[in-house]
C-alpha cells in the first residue's frame, strides 16, 4: 500500500510541476509578443538625406527605424550649417552596420566622418522621442545646431580622440515641421565604425515605456542569475566535491557581467565609473569565457558521453581567445569575433550531437539538458537572424537564458536527487550491516564467552594434569610445589613450624620382578589412599619418583611428623602386606625433616633424604629423623 501511495504522490508532483512550467510559459508568452512587438520598429528609407515621416508610418508601429539614405561626409567633420553647403560631398549611406558606401564593397573601420540628415515631422503634432544607439566609438549629435548628445571626444586625431558609450533617448522639437539631424563619429578604438545599429524615432511615452521595460527585464534576468549563482555557491560549499554547483554558478555570473554590457544597461557602468576599454572587453570575454563553461558543465554531467581530448582542444582554443582579448587593444579583438563565432557553430553541434547521444541512451536529465540548449540556441538564432535584418522580431536572448538556466537548474537538482537516493540506499544497506554487525557482535561475543570458559576450565583441566600423578591420583613435583612455597612464607611471617616425609617403599623392584607391574601400581595407589586417610585435609601428598612419596605437613613440629609417619609405616605394613604373598612383605622406610629458618627446600629436602637412608641402612621398614 505504501508504494502505491507514494507512486501516487509522485505523478501528482509532476503533474504540478508541469502545470506550474506551462504557468510560467503563458506568462512569458505575451512578454514575448510585447517586447517582439516594441523592439521591431517600422523602417523608413530617406531619399538623398531627406526623410518626409508620415503619422501613418506610426500606425503599426509606434517607432520608424532611420535605416537607409542617410548623407555620409568620409574622414569630415561637418558642423551642421556647412551640410547644406557641401552635400555635393556627401556620398550616401546606410544608417545601420557600420559606415558602409553604396557602390563599393569595403568598409572603412577606422577614421571619422559625419552622417546627415534633414526630417520632416508629420503634419499632425505629437510628442516625438529619439532614440541614440550605441555608435562606435565615439559621437556629437546636433539637431540643427543645438549639440543634444555626445559620447566619448570625436576627433581627426586619434591622438585626441576619446572612446565612449552614450546611449540614452532625447525629445524631438515641437515647433518645429523639420529639423537636421547631424551625427560626427570618430572610430579609433574598435573594429567597427559608425551607425550599427539604427536611429529610432518614435512616441516619447512609448519610447521612455519600452527602454523602461528594457531595464526591469533585465533587472529580472539579473536578479535570477543572483540568486542562481547564490544558490549554487552555497550548494557547493556544503558538498565541496561536487564541481557541478559551482561551474554552473560561474556560469550564471558570466552571463550576469554580460547582462551589463547591453545597450539599455550600460548606464550601470557609467555609474560604477567603468571606462569604455574595461566595458568592450567584458562584453567580449563573457561571450568567449562563457563558451567553455558550458562545455565543462556538459562534460560534468554526461563525462562517459564527452571526450576528453576533443573538449581540452576546445578550452585551449578558447584560452587563446580569452588572452587574446585580454592583452589585445580594443581596436583589434573584433577582428576575432567571425572566427571565434564559426569556432562556436562548431561546439554547438559537437554539444547537440553528444547531447542527442545521451539522450538516445537513456542517460538522466540528458533530455531536459538538450531542451535548455535548443531554447538557448532558438533565441540566439533569433537575434542573429535580427541583427542582420532577415527578420524583424527583437532581441530575445536574455529571455533565453533564463530558460536554459531552469532547464540545467532542473538538471543539477536531478544530479543532487540521485545522490542523494544512492545516499539513502548506501544508508539503509549500512544501517542493515550494522544491524547485522551487531548480531554478529553479540554473537561473537556470546561465542567468546563460551570459548573462554571451555579455555578456562581446559587450562584448569590441563593445570590439574600438570600437577596430579596419572597413576596414583596424589599431587607431583610441581603441584606440591606452591603448597611447599606457602609453608615457607608462613614460618617467615609467623615463624609457624612445617615439616615434611620423605617415605620409599623397600624392595618395591622385587615386588614388581614377582609379582608384575600392574600389582606394583596396584600397591602405589593403595598406599597413597591409605596416606590420604592418615593426614589432614591441609596436608599433601606427592609421588616424588618411582615408589618415593613426599607428604607436606604444615603447622607440625618434627614429633608431630614423626608420630604421623609412623602411623603410616604400620598401616602400610599391615593392609598391604595381605594382598601380596606372606613370604614378601610391603613396608616403607620414612625420613622426617622439620622447615627452618634461611633453608632451601633443596637442604630441607636433602635432610629427609638423608634421615630415610639411614633407615634403610638400619634395615628398613622404620621412621628415622
């Protein structure tokens, strides 16, 4: 039932996710279509540098791009009264892509010149805005002869010539039916030259709206790479090992710098005092340095589908780029951009193709990875095919962006939720082996503790062999031993009196010639068991070798020992002597020796010996002391 129930909840959570997704779509959907709409003027075509606007060139579309017929005086700067007097000059020339002449085929990138045009408002009175581009490298635009805008210093001297953007919109007389428009460019600093990018003129209020909404979408898209590299920053810190996070991170605040460099935002870096060499370069390396990083984020996430080889060709070509960017006036880095753009189609489909072989192999994300890199692509294409006027949508890469980071946003989170599955699993099967080494544990040591009692009572086992006669059942040599070391202690401490018999059986070998062995030891046992009888509990017994015995007598004077050894001459005598022949007695001759002060055991042992053979000197069968 749980399975079930949890196989519910996670189609539901997809459901949802899906719905909030297609949410999101609908939302940004009109976006799209509004700023498709306020970014795509109508084009107006001037005739010889006379431009006659009609109010139904504003119906469709609020703003008239100033796109061709423009007057270009070559390598002059004209003020606008000298215009009229040197139009015969004057060549003409489009008003977008750079300051190129019609009827020739090159393009001057560098020098200074002068664009002119006169305009014919409509007849009807509106409030009109204009709208200055970016116009490289540097510009003064007067309307008739009041200076309105400047960027950077213009000059026929490179020497004194000054870069700088300057893009912002400026009213339209109202009094006025016409008016010149005259533009002096200077270009020493980049690689391109004059009007890129078209003079818009439009409603003021529309104008001002969309340059209004230009910035607050790129606040957005700036606000959403913050919080994505944030996000992932803090990722990595708490997994460190993880590359992902924080190639993504850099990712995201690559294209957050490049944000910055759009037309509509550099007043940010105006603020920030940002020159223009510091604001062309960024522009450039964020394209160039954003290209590997995406090619190292991929290889990260399917590293068995990317080869290492081709991808370390593709950052080395883009190092190259990068230092070449870096180290390069700004006057010769646009000369790299073509290259550095066919170096990309080339990365782009190396990516779709090893994106699509994940993909057909199943692996996870690779899908969701291949739909952000078409949504990225889809909008870059857009503003390419934009930029060279072969459609008329608008600029929407910034929009794509934000797609292609929710798409490897979707992607690392899946990464971190596998980790963290095979996390759980790893968890859940050492949380079963350490349950499982536990029982083990509990096991082995249950085991252990039977294994140690059978070793202890093996040793006492083995203890006990070691010191017990086999034959006789009494204590050894080394069994006495701790009994004799005890009495030692004692007369130390307490001077408490010890002694000991020393008793061997007589003729024992003619006992076993006649009567074999086995009666022998027979004999050996009886005697002890009568010894056993004898004496007291404390007392000891040991078979000392052969048929010779020793009994330990703690707390007995030498009387005592003797009174007692004689006892067990006598009922040694008469008990054993009847299991044998009547013509063979079994007697004993004894020696006694009391402990005394600074003696060995050997000396004391040696003193028994001594009084036992001169009993059988005597003739046997008696206790000598």
């Amino acid at each position: 039932m749980s399975i079930v129930k949890n196989n519910r909840i996670t189609w539901v959570s997809r459901f949802s996710s899906i719905l909030i997704f297609l949410a999101c779509i609908g939302i940004f959907a009109p976006l799209i279509v509004h700023f498709g709409h306020a970014l795509s003027p109508s084009k107006k075509t001037a005739e010889k540098g006379e431009l006659f606007l009609q109010i139904s060139d504003f119906e469709l579309n609020s703003k008239v791009a100033l796109t061709d017929g423009w007057l270009f005086f070559e390598s002059q700067l004209v003020l606008p009264h000298e215009a009229q007097g040197l139009r015969q000059q004057a060549n003409v020339i489009q008003g977008v892509s750079g300051w190129k002449f019609e009827g020739q085929h090159s393009n001057h990138l560098n020098g200074y010149g002068t664009y002119y045009l006169t305009i014919h408002l409509p007849k009807e009175k509106r409030d009109f805005a204009m709208k200055i581009p970016q116009i490289e490298s540097a510009y003064r635009l007067y309307i008739d002869d009041n200076l309105m805008a400047q960027g950077g210093v213009v000059s026929d001297l490179k020497s004194t010539a000054k870069p700088g953007y300057n893009s912002e919109i400026i009213l339209l007389p109202n009094d006025k039916s016409s008016f010149t428009l005259t533009i002096q460019v200077s270009s020493y600093h980049t690689a391109w030259g004059g009007l890129w990018t078209p003079i818009v003129i439009g409603n003021a209020n529309d104008m001002f709206a969309t340059q209004r909404d230009l910035v607050a979408l790129s606040m957005f898209i700036l606000g959403v790479l913050t919080i994505t590299a944030a996000f992932y920053l803090i990722q990595f810190y708490l997994r460190p090992t993880e590359k992902m996070p924080l190639v993504f991170a850099c990712l995201c605040m690559l294209l957050l710098f490049r944000e910055f460099t759009n037309e509509h935002m550099l007043f940010v870096l105006q603020f920030l005092d940002v020159n223009f060499i510091a604001t062309v370069k960024m522009n450039y390396l964020t394209f160039y340095l954003g290209v590997p990083t995406i090619l190292y984020f991929m290889q990260l996430c399917f590293p068995q589908i990317f080869r290492k080889n081709v991808t370390r060709v593709c950052y080395g070509i883009s190092a190259f780029f990068s230092v070449f960017v870096l180290v390069s006036p700004t006057q010769t880095i646009g000369y790299s951009l073509l290259s550095y753009q066919a170096y990309c189609l080339v990365v782009t489909t190396y990516l779709l193709v090893c994106l699509c072989i994940a993909s057909f192999k199943k692996l996870p994300a690779a899908k969701m990875m291949l739909l952000g890199c078409f949504i990225l692509g889809f909008f870059a294409i857009n503003d390419i095919l934009f930029a060279m006027d072969l459609l008329a949508t608008g600029r929407f890469f910034s929009l794509g962006i934000v797609g292609f980071i929710l798409c490897q946003g979707y992607v690392i989170n899946n990464h971190f939720n596998e980790v963290r599955s095979r996390n759980e699993a790893l968890s859940g099967q050492l949380q079963q082996r350490n349950i499982e080494l536990q029982q083990l544990g509990a096991e082995l040591e249950t085991k252990v503790e039977q294994r140690t009692r059978e070793l202890e009572k093996a040793n006492r086992e083995l203890q006990t062999l070691a010191e017990i006669d086999q034959l006789t059942g009494s204590l050894n040599r080394l069994g006495l031993q701790k009994y004799l070391q005890s009495c030692f202690e004692r007369l130390r401490r307490s001077n408490e009196p010890s002694s000991i018999v020393l008793f061997d059986f007589d003729n024992f070998k003619n006992i076993n010639d006649s009567f074999g062995h086995n009666n022998g030891d027979k004999i050996l046992k009886s005697a002890v068991t009568i010894t056993k009888e004898l004496i007291r509990e404390q007392d000891k017994i040991a078979r000392w070798g052969g048929e010779e015995f020793l009994v330990l007598l703690p707390d007995t004077e030498k009387n005592g020992a003797l009174a007692i050894a004689e006892k067990l001459r006598i009922a040694i005598e008469e008990q054993l002597s009847d299991s044998l022949a009547a013509e063979v007695p079994v007697t004993i001759t004894a020696g006694v020796a009391q402990f005394q002060h600074n003696e060995t055991f050997e000396i004391l042992f040696k003193r028994a010996d001594n009084a036992m053979y001169k009993g059988k000197r005597m003739g046997r069968n008696c206790v000598q002391s």
